[in-house]
C-alpha cells in the first residue's frame, strides 16, 4: 500500500516541483510510531536551500488537501536528499558515473549484500560497479538500495 501511495504522488507532486526548478529524487511514505510522514526530497544544481523547501512544502501541502490525497493524518516534510543521496531513476546512474556509490541487495549476492565501488553505470538492468580493478554487475532486481557514498 505504502508503494502504492508514494508512486501516486510522486505523479502529483513531480509536475509542480519541475515547475519549479527543482528535481524530485525521492517520494517516502510511512510511519514511525504513531505518526504518518510523507517525505519529499528535492534537489537542483547546486543544492536545495530552505526557501525550495517550504515553497515546495507549501504548494504541495495546498494541492494534496484538495485532492484529499492520502486517507488518513501525515506529516509532510520536504528536504534536500543529502550527501548520501538515493539513486533511482536512470538518469541518475547515468549522471553520477565515477562517483562513489553503496548498492544494498534484498538478498545475498555472490556472497554479500552490500557492495561498495565506482559507479560504471546502469547497463543491461545492472548496477555495474568497479572496485580496485574489478568490476561486479548486480542485477537491478535484487537492488533495495543504491546512493552516494561519503569518501573520506
């Protein structure tokens, strides 16, 4: 269900936040103890600042309650995705080659589940990493999770 909802508004939501400027990277919707939160992460070239945030939160706010969107009480928060952001469109492994990246398997894979590399690129429905001279391609159906890495 949670799926459901988030694909649903990032459908909604995408539009106003292109109009923007900005880029929707990530739609989230769950819940943590007793509270419902919608999360919205934006980015543009150069970062996101407080005033894209809360022009997205309220234009998004105003447009959901028309919609009566989401059935029951949330708390929308919209925020920049952050250094260690989410790659999920196929955009993104193609802007973000050579960087580093974390990719986390939903289920063991050559033996691990979290692999760590330079990011090749999105080829034939595979995260193509190279890790000191290797190269490891991981079937994109078995990703939970690819982002930016911090290198320290």
């Amino acid at each position: 269900m949670n799926e459901a909802i988030e694909q649903q508004i990032a459908s909604m939501v995408e539009p106003l936040v292109r109009e923007k400027g900005l880029e929707l990277v990530n739609v989230e919707y769950l819940k943590e103890g007793a509270h419902w939160y919608l999360r919205l992460y934006i980015d543009k070239d150069g970062g996101v600042d407080m005033d894209d945030c809360s022009t997205i939160s309220h234009i998004v706010s105003e447009m959901l309650d028309q919609k009566n969107a989401i059935p029951q009480a949330y708390m929308l928060e919209v925020s920049s995705p952050g250094l260690e952001r989410p790659l999920k469109k196929e955009e993104d492994f193609v802007r973000f080659q050579g960087s580093l990246v974390n990719v986390h398997t939903s289920s063991q894979f050559q033996g691990y589940k979290k692999f760590s590399g330079n990011l090749v690129g999105l080829i034939n429905d595979e995260i193509v990493l190279e890790y000191n001279d290797e190269r490891v391609a991981i079937p994109r159906t078995l990703v939970k999770k690819t982002h930016l890495a911090l290198d320290f």
